[in-house]
C-alpha cells in the first residue's frame, strides 16, 4: 500500500473531515472511495474510446458524452 501527500486549502481539508465524518468513513476511506469511483470512470472513457476507434468514431463519442452528461 502507498501513501500520499496531498496539498489543498485548509478550508476544503476540514470540509471533507466533516463529509467523511458525516458518513461514517475515515478520511482515508473517503479518497479511497473517491479514487474508485475516478478510475471507473477513466476505464470506462477508455473503453468506450477504443469502442469508436474500432467502429465508428461519431457514434461512439457521441455515447460517450451520453455517459458522461449522465455522470
């Protein structure tokens, strides 16, 4: 497991202690749920990119931004 240092103004870090708290995670958790979240995400642009690469690149962006203005 790897740790990170994270630089963020003092009033964002403690909003996020206070949605964490809130619920019922650390503070580690949450950006470890967050990171998840990110990274589906990416792997699904991903996808759907080489999707559009491999058929036709208008459909598959256009499902994409189907996707994403869902998100």
């Amino acid at each position: 497991m790897s740790t990170i240092t994270i630089r963020m103004p003092d009033n964002k870090h403690e909003r996020l202690k206070k949605y964490a708290k809130e619920q019922g995670i650390s503070l580690n958790k949450l950006f470890d749920e967050m990171s998840t979240v990110l990274l589906a995400q990416f792997d699904a642009q991903t996808r759907f990119k080489i999707r559009a690469l491999r058929g036709d690149p208008k459909e598959g962006l256009k499902i994409l931004k189907e996707i994403e203005e869902k998100l």
